[in-house]
C-alpha cells in the first residue's frame, strides 16, 4: 500500500514548481505540464517516488544506522527538527558547518568541547573564574548547542543524507557524493538531480509539501526502527531459552552417563578376556 496519494499532495500544494523560466532541463522527466508559466509537477511520480525512497530509509533504521536531516531554510527549520527528533534521528537546521562530513573527526571535537564545558560547570571548576570569563565560555557553549546540538549523539558519519532543497544545501550534497553517502531529496523544478540517489520530484517551498513527504518519510523509518527492536527482543528471547536448555539438559547427561558407566565396566573384562584366548588359538 501506498505511503501517500495523489489527493494528500495534491491538497498540501506538492504540485506547485517554480516559474518556466527558471526551471532546470534535467527536471523533465517529472514535469507534467506548465500552466500561467508556472511548471507542475506529476504527483503521480512524487507517489512513486515518495514509496521508493521510504522503503529505502526504512531499511536504513532497520540495520541501526543514522540518517542526517539536513534543512537550512526558514520554512523548514521546525518540520525537520520535530520530525527528525521523533524517530531519533540527528538533524542540521542551522548553518551547515563547512567539512562536516569531509572533516568530520573536527566536528566529533567540537561537541567533545561542549560536554567538557558542561562536566566542568557541574563539578565546580569554573567557580572561580570571573563573571567575564563564565560569560564567554557561557556564550562559546550556546553557540555550539545551536549548531552542533542535534548532532551530539552522531559518533560516526552518517549512513544517509535526506536533504530538502538541494540547491540551497549545495555544499552537503558534494560532501555526501564525495565519501559516497546517500542522498535523499525533495527536488524542485529548479534543481539538477542528477546527483541525487533518491529523487523526490516536489514543492521544496511550502510547509505542507515540506510536511506530508517528511510524515511518509519518517514514518518508515519509525517502522524501522520497531522492526529492529522486535527482532533484538526475538534474538535475546532465542538466546535466554538456548541457555535454559542447556541448564536442565546438564543432569540428565549425568545421570546417562552414571547410567553407562556400568555397562562399560562389564565390557572392559570381556575384551581383557578375548585379548588372553586370542594366543592360545594361535
């Protein structure tokens, strides 16, 4: 069954391009006709589309690894942290700091940083320094919570980049198809998706557009990650019924084993006698 239909993008305004004569020719394909020289989209291809990206992202979460949500722009910013957060996901919705990804053992550093000044200010160190100083290194922590705080907990690079708006996150694009990481998108008719691995032809604009693709998207991945769970508890269950057997079937191997020490004592002397008639035939 299908994540999305055509009257669910339709309503949230997916549809909508940008004018004609900004439009990229590498778009076509997902072009279903132009109208007062605004390009629409063919929403029957963002369904297609939208179901093939989330299996993918789905798969993603299932094998425990990290997906990046990258969006910078005004509009964006919100949906993505809410629904990035809820499935757990690491996400960018500030500036994109240059080599995150190309460079990203300096990164692990910054947020390192961060931890160290908030260890230091429970434990009292920074006590006695003066107001001016707790007041820079107050100012140097908020400004790494604001961009590095949602990629705390990213300790490795990331397995997939969903980005919306390739154009305006240009520089995670590159860094992503330089280390060879996935990338995701909504695409609008502005952009190049020819370095996109998953094209989501779309209204990168609008809220709602924005907003249904991620609830389709993030529900996959929520799915994911649940599948996941399941699967530990199965193997864990597999494992604790595995040792169990293995302590109740310990006695009865004892007692088998009491059982045929006698039976092989009594075969012991046969075989001693076969061995004494065995020159006497001879």
């Amino acid at each position: 069954m299908s994540r999305t239909n055509f009257d669910m993008l339709l309503k949230a305004g997916c549809h909508f391009g940008h004018l004609k004569r900004k439009w990229n020719p590498a778009m076509a394909p997902y072009i279903f006709m132009e109208r007062n020289g605004i390009h629409i989209i063919d929403l029957n291809k963002t369904v297609a589309k939208i179901d093939e990206a989330a299996d993918a992202l789905k798969q993603i979460a299932k094998s425990g690894k990290k997906i990046l949500f990258v969006s910078t722009k005004k509009q964006a910013k919100e949906i993505v942290a809410e629904k990035a957060a809820s499935v757990n996901m690491p996400y960018v919705i500030e500036r994109w700091p240059g080599g995150m990804l190309t460079n990203f053992p300096t990164i692990r550093k910054a947020v390192k940083k961060m931890a160290t000044i908030d260890k230091l200010m429970n434990d009292g160190t920074y006590s006695n320094l003066s107001k001016r100083e707790i007041l820079q290194i107050t100012r140097q922590r908020a400004k790494l919570e604001k961009n590095l705080g949602s990629i705390a907990d990213l300790t490795r690079l990331p397995s997939a980049l969903f980005v919306i708006d390739i154009m305006k996150e240009a520089i995670a694009v590159k860094e992503a198809k330089r280390l060879g990481i996935p990338v995701f998108a909504i695409v609008d008719t502005n952009s190049n998706p020819r370095d996109i691995d998953f094209v989501i032809p779309a209204n990168d604009d609008a809220k709602d557009s924005i907003e249904v693709i991620l609830n389709a998207c993030c529900g996959a991945i929520a799915e994911g990650l649940e599948e996941r769970k399941i699967e530990k508890a199965d193997e864990k269950a597999a494992k604790e019924q595995a040792e169990a057997d293995a302590v109740e079937d310990r006695p009865k191997r004892a007692r088998k084993a009491r059982k045929d020490a006698p039976a092989k004592e009594e075969e012991a002397p046969k075989a001693e006698e076969t061995a004494e008639e065995a020159p006497e035939e001879a």
